[in-house]
C-alpha cells in the first residue's frame, strides 16, 4: 500500500533538477522548455506557459459563445445509446453530468461488459484542456469524441451504423438539415458533439467568486488550503483556468510512482504509449482539479478512492512532501471550492 510508505519517510529537501520533467503542448520557445526542464517546478509557469498572467488561477468564463442549437443537438447525440453497437451505451454512460462529469467507477466498463484499463476524465470543462484522454492522444474534443464511439471495447459502433441511426431518426434528419446543410457525417456529428461538450463549464464555483473579488466566497479553512497549496508547488501542474489539464508530466517526479519491480501494464505507460519516447514513459496530462471532489475515485487508474488519500500521495511522489493530517484538510477543503454546475454556454 503506498500510503504505508509516507508514515516511514520524512519531509524531502526543496525540488532540485534532478528527474524533474516538464512537457508544455505549444508554450513558450524550445529554448523555454529546454531551461524549464532544468529549473524547480515553479519557475515552470512563468518560463513556459506564456499565457500565464501574474497569478497561477484564472476564473472560469461566465460564458462561452457558442451556436445553442447545435449545443442542443449535440447534447442529444452525447446522451443517446442507439449510436453505441449494442444501443446500449452512450457517451454519458462514462461522462455523467449528475457524477462531475465522470462515472464514479474506478474504471469504466464498455460494451458487453469490457473492461476499460484508464479511469474516465471528467467532460466539465474539457474543452479548456491542451488535449483529451490521460495520454493526450487527441489534439480536439471532435478527435476525442470519435475515440470511445468507434472503440471496440467501449462503445463498439462505427460509422455507417452512426449514421443511420441518426438518417432514420426525422428530429436528427430535421436538426442535421438545419445545421449541416442536411449532412450527416463524421464530421458533422463530432461538431455537434464537441459544441456540446464545450458548453459544459462550470462558472460560478466559489472560487470563481473568490477570484472575481467576493473574499466571503469561501471560508478561512479553504484559504489556509489555498496558501498551503501555492506555497508547496502544487500549482506548479495545477494552475490556470483549469487549475491542470494544460500541460504533461510525468507520475513520480521526485520519488517513483511505480516501484522496481512492481507490476506495470500498459495504461500505465501514459503518454509513451503515444509517442514511443522513453523520456514520456508514466507522463499524463495533469488532469483538472475542477469538480475534483465529485469525480473520485483518482489517478489515471482510479487506484485512490479518498481526495485525501490523493493529495498525500501527490505530496509526496511529486513535491517530496510528507504533509500532515491537517494540512490535508485544509488543502481537501480548498478544492472543493472548485465545485461548480455546468452552465456557461450561450
């Protein structure tokens, strides 16, 4: 049990540049990324996300302009098990907006019971993140959508049967003419599905509030979590709009994730799997702490059922940390600050 580990093992020193490694999709220079890669994690925002502003937090817009009637239609399409090869998944049945955006299951299970080795991604707010899936393997929510459709193990359908269940159905027929010039094809339909899923942001959170200036908007036990979390390089990873989801790194920076020995499978392998580098190999996308506290179980494997467990692990593999109980809390109770509903489109 790796949580057993932490009760034997000290405070680590400050992070030096010894296996820190960082992987930005797109900010900042070569040169950038070569200096921050040899640099402590939080010089890692200012020297290669140049998007950054003077704090490591942005507020979730209030709203996202969007085309409402595609959302609708999207929507539709999102939640309708006919598109599945059995009719009997849809994409909601991994991405509940009544769960966070997610299935509460540590992994999913896909068509006729198939088991799904990677633990479901939140929806809410992914259309904010660099990429989509833990390995980042798709550059867009329309690349993404296409994945657990066509799947053999998750969704088992294909395209010819997509489209005609959509072509024989006169509200789709109807809304496809509308929208698409009445073309029903891959193409159209991960464009309805993908307008969508970028309407599901959740501003509003009190920590939206919190940022916007309403210093009531959460309580003092949540601001100590903030400063505990900033002062010890969490936001490092976790930063921006989506406090994560914009940038790779690897699982056990400071000490190792998956012990000599211990078994490995291939889920585990992260973003090597995509890019057959061995620098990549055990590297995720930092996932969203947004809704963090609805969406357990954790980790890319949903291995971790407690935040708490989560948070003391994350400490402790990625900052050398051994945090204490109270500290914990206190970080547990900031995230779920980031608690919002869906409703940011227009």
């Amino acid at each position: 049990m790796r949580l057993a580990v932490l009760a034997s093992v000290g405070a680590f020193a400050a992070l030096g540049a010894t296996g820190y490694l960082v992987w930005d999709a797109g900010g900042g220079s070569p040169s950038d990324r070569a200096e921050a890669r040899s640099r402590p994690p939080a010089a890692f925002l200012w020297a290669v996300n140049k998007n950054a502003e003077a704090e490591p937090f942005r507020a979730i817009p209030d709203k996202v302009a969007l085309d409402m009637a595609k959302v609708r239609l999207g929507g539709r399409l999102f939640h309708d098990p006919r598109l599945s090869g059995d009719g009997t998944l849809a994409c909601a049945s991994c991405h509940s907006l009544e769960l966070g955006g997610a299935d509460a299951r540590s992994t999913p299970v896909g068509i006729g019971g198939a088991a799904i080795p990677l633990n479901s991604p939140t929806v809410l707010n992914a259309g904010f993140n660099i990429a989509q899936f833990w390995d980042g393997r798709a550059a867009s929510l329309e690349e993404q959508a296409a994945g657990p459709l066509l799947s053999p193990v998750e969704m088992g359908s294909n395209w010819p049967h997509a489209i005609q269940v959509i072509t024989e159905d006169a509200t789709y027929r109807a809304a496809f003419a509308e929208y698409y010039g009445g073309v029903v094809e891959p193409a159209t339909i991960l464009d309805a599905i993908a307008t969508f899923e970028r309407s599901l942001t959740t501003p509003g959170a009190p920590f939206d509030r919190y940022l916007k200036g309403d210093s009531t908007a959460i309580s003092a036990r949540a601001k100590a979590g903030l400063k505990l979390f900033t002062a010890f390089g969490c936001s490092a990873c976790h930063q921006g709009v989506n406090l994560g989801g914009n940038l790779f790194q690897k699982l056990g920076v400071v000490v190792p994730y998956f012990k000599d020995g211990e078994a490995v499978t291939q889920a585990d392998l992260g973003r090597f799997n995509v890019t057959g580098r061995e620098e990549d190999r055990h590297v995720f996308k930092v996932p969203s702490l947004r809704n963090i506290a609805l969406t357990g179980p954790y980790f890319h494997d949903g291995s971790v059922e407690r935040l708490e467990d989560a948070i003391t692990l994350m400490a402790f593999h990625q900052l050398g940390r051994s945090v204490s109980d109270e500290e914990v809390a206190f970080i547990a109770e900031f995230l779920r600050t980031l608690d919002g509903a869906p409703g940011g489109g227009q």
